[in-house]
C-alpha cells in the first residue's frame, strides 16, 4: 500500500487537469471526497457546475465549500482520497467575501497545516494565472498575486505536482517526466 501524498495539479482553463486528478484519484482509493469550491452564482455557472458533476459521476461524494476548505478537508477523514477543485476559484470566493492579501495568505497556510495534517491522499487542482498579461485593475492583480503565492506554498508541501497544458500532462516534482493521459485517463 502507498503512503498517503500531497499531489498538486496546475494548468489552464480546459487543459485536462481536473480529468487527470478524477482519474489519479479512482486509482488511489475506493471512497472518494470531490471539495467543490465554485459557487452557483449565474445560470451558466449552475450549467458547468452541473455538467461537472454529471461527468464524475457517482463514484465520489462531493461537499461544497466555497470558503471553509482546510476545515473540510480536517472534517471529512472517512475517505481514502480527496479532490480539491479549485483553488483559485477558492482564492477568488474569499477576494470577493473582502477578506485581504495577508488574511487569505493566513487561510492558504491553514490549508497547508490540514493537508499536512491528513489522513487520506489530497489531491489539489488550480489554475495557473500567472502566465498572462499584467491584470488592469488592482483586484486583478491581488488575484494573481495571491494565486501564485498559494501555489508557491501548496507546491512546498506537495508529494507530487503536475503542469496541465495543451491536453499533456508533465510531473514537475518529484522527477520531471511525461505522462500520457491516455494511460492515466483512459
């Protein structure tokens, strides 16, 4: 039996990662936690929220947690694994509750202390936002700030992370090296 990891998976908007880390999770244990972190605020969201769920399935349980995430992570210890999804969209839920840089930054470390702290595999899906353009208005780039200090801090404590781009998956840590979803997804 393998110990339980910290694995980290990054990438962009429809890159593959969130297929990635449903299927490493299938492999990892039998009773899976999917933490949701989008918030239903418009119908389109409602949509791609539903689709998401349609498209793992009910081969995992999902709780929904926009804000409280370490705190579900630390509750829910009855499982053999734990998808996360999504970071940044956690990182925006509190930006928009008004919390500041250095209260989130606060939260971010509280997250790592729970998934030091756990009993299961987490796995923790997010968006890399830094490879843009410089974001125009001051929430934009606190956003991106926070998101990359939160990977910066997530990535330290990680087992494992991986880079989704282009539909192809890289493990960046510990070694790096190609994966083909297809082994991984298929």
């Amino acid at each position: 039996m393998m110990p339980n990891r910290i694995v980290f998976i990054g990438g962009g908007t429809r890159s593959g990662k969130s297929a990635f880390a449903l299927a490493l999770a299938r492999r990892l244990g039998q009773r899976r936690l999917f933490l949701a972190t989008a918030q239903p605020g418009d119908d389109e969201m409602r949509q791609r929220i539903e689709c998401h769920r349609r498209e793992r399935g009910a081969d995992f349980d999902t709780v929904e947690e926009p804000l409280a995430v370490a705190e579900a992570i630390g509750q829910h210890t009855d499982y053999d694994v734990v998808v996360l999804d999504c970071l940044t969209l956690w990182l925006s839920n509190l930006l928009l509750e008004g919390h500041t840089r250095e209260a989130i930054l606060q939260r971010v470390e509280e997250l790592a202390a729970a998934l030091a702290r756990r009993s299961l595999h987490a796995l923790v899906v997010s968006s890399e936002v830094g490879l843009g353009l410089v974001p125009e208005t001051p929430l934009g780039r606190t956003f991106r700030d926070v998101a990359g200090l939160a990977h910066q801090r997530i990535s330290a404590v990680a087992d494992e992370v991986y880079f989704a781009v282009l539909g192809t998956i890289l493990r960046i840590k510990p070694s790096p090296a190609f994966l083909d979803p297809a082994e991984i997804c298929g």
